[in-house]
C-alpha cells in the first residue's frame, strides 16, 4: 500500500521531514477512510498528499475533515503527537528504528513490541571523511550538522565523521521542541549563532532544508547559498525540478561534490 512514491509525495511538501509524522498521515488516512482495497487506498493517500503542505499533520487532519471522515475517533486512538511509550506509533515506529539496544538508552525504557535488527543499520555514510575535512579547512572549522535525527541516531550512522565537525553548533532536532522542526529556521539560527557566521552555505537533500534556508535568510536577513543534493532522491529528476523551481544556488548529486563546486567558483572570483 506504501510505496516509496507516497512517502516521497508527502515529503515534498515540506512538512514532513519527521518520518513518524509522514507514518501518522498514512495511518490515519487509512483509517479514517475504513480503506481495504490496496489500489484505492493507494490512489487516496495521494490525493491526501496532493492537498498537504508545510504545516504537515495539520493539512492533513484539516482535509480528511473536509471529506466529514471521524477524524477525532482515529486522533484519540492514535494519540498523536504523544510521548514514546504512551503513543503506540512513536513507540513502534523508534522501537523498528533504534533496535531494543538503542531504544532503551534513548527512551530510558524497555522496548514492548520489536526486538528484532534495528532499521538504523541500514544506514549509508554517503559524505567521505575527505569531503568533510575538505570543508573543515576552507571554512577554519565553521561546519556543523543539522539533522532533523537525534545526537544518539547522528553519533550512530555518522560516527566515522562527526567527530570532524563543530559540536557546539550541531543541532539534532529529534532532541528539541517539535515546534522547531524543519522547516522551522531555528536550527539554522542556532547553528549560525554558535559559530558567529554572518552568512552560510546549507546544503540539503529535502524540500524542508531548502524552505528552512530560505526562511532564515528572510528572517535574519543574511546570505544562506542553498545547495540542493538530488542523489539521494528516489526520483532524482523530480527533486532537481524543485531544487530549481525554488531557487536553489546549486544543484548536485552528491555532497562530495561540493568542495570541487566551491573551488570552481572561487577560481573564476
């Protein structure tokens, strides 16, 4: 019923850089809807994601109502957003990706429905060491990572390179109020702040990094040069067209890219 096609949808929206949000979405669309028909429930889930936007589970909750669905039945039920052991599908949802181990050193309790391999391993450093050191160099150490993950999930599947980067500008946004998720401009601002940077180079991979550097930028007032990275995408043409439409400086495939682009430009300065 889910395919990757769906997800992508919501998350092109710009309101759901959180996964469990996007799962929610899904789950009570199905619900509301009582859909048991694979197709149909597929064909709806789009149109859902059609008529959502950055405001995520909001848009969501507001269109399902506007079809008279039992919304509230389903919210209850759900208990959505609710803290991880009293939610189910927070709960489920970081018990698959954390693994037993790692939920109960991020929750501080036992895990009560999953205790199998955790989804977290089938995480790929895709930036090299040498790509990041490459940055460290051209900006004395002014690099830092904005991750819409926690510090626990970053130390996990970034642990060969985070120790490159600025801890004290590093923001984990699975850790913070959910008001300031992507594409909130707090992170950037934290970011920038604790690194007294009065202009910046973001690069991201989602519709939600690109919306958040533009909205810092209007709301500060200083240059951030967005660099869309496409390679990621599982319809890789689709985000350059939105990379494009939205203005982004840059577009690349992949994040080892960037020191060449940004040694091309200064070359031509």
């Amino acid at each position: 019923m889910v395919t990757d096609d769906v997800i992508l949808k919501f998350r092109q929206t710009g309101g759901f850089n959180n996964d469990t949000d996007t799962s929610y979405a899904i789950t009570l669309a199905v619900l509301a809807t009582h859909q048991k028909n694979v197709k149909h429930a597929r064909k709806f889930l789009f149109l859902v994601s059609k008529n959502a936007d950055e405001t995520g589970i909001i848009s969501v909750e507001k269109f399902l109502e506007s079809y008279s669905y039992d919304v509230q039945k389903f919210k209850k039920m759900l208990f959505y957003p609710g803290p991880v052991g009293l939610s189910m599908l927070p709960t489920v949802f970081d018990e698959l990706f954390y693994g037993p181990e790692l939920f109960k050193k991020r929750h501080r309790c036992e895990p009560k429905y999953y205790f199998g391999k955790p989804l977290i391993e089938n995480d790929k450093l895709l930036v090299t060491r040498t790509t990041t050191e490459a940055l460290l160099n051209r900006f004395n150490g002014n690099i830092a990572v904005v991750s819409g993950r926690s510090k626990l999930a970053a130390e996990y599947s970034l642990k060969p390179i985070l120790d490159i980067f600025n801890q004290t500008a590093c923001v984990f946004l699975e850790d913070e109020k959910r008001e300031y998720a992507k594409p909130n401009s707090y992170a950037l601002k934290r970011a920038m702040g604790n690194m007294d940077a009065n202009t910046a180079i973001y690069a991201g991979d989602s519709t939600e990094d690109l919306l958040m550097a533009r909205r810092t930028e209007k709301e500060t007032g200083v240059k951030i040069a967005f660099v869309g990275i496409y390679g990621c995408s599982k319809q890789p043409a689709t985000m350059v067209r939105l990379f494009r439409e939205n203005g982004a400086n840059a577009i690349i495939e992949s994040i080892n890219q960037l020191p060449y682009i940004l040694n091309n430009v200064s070359a031509k300065m």
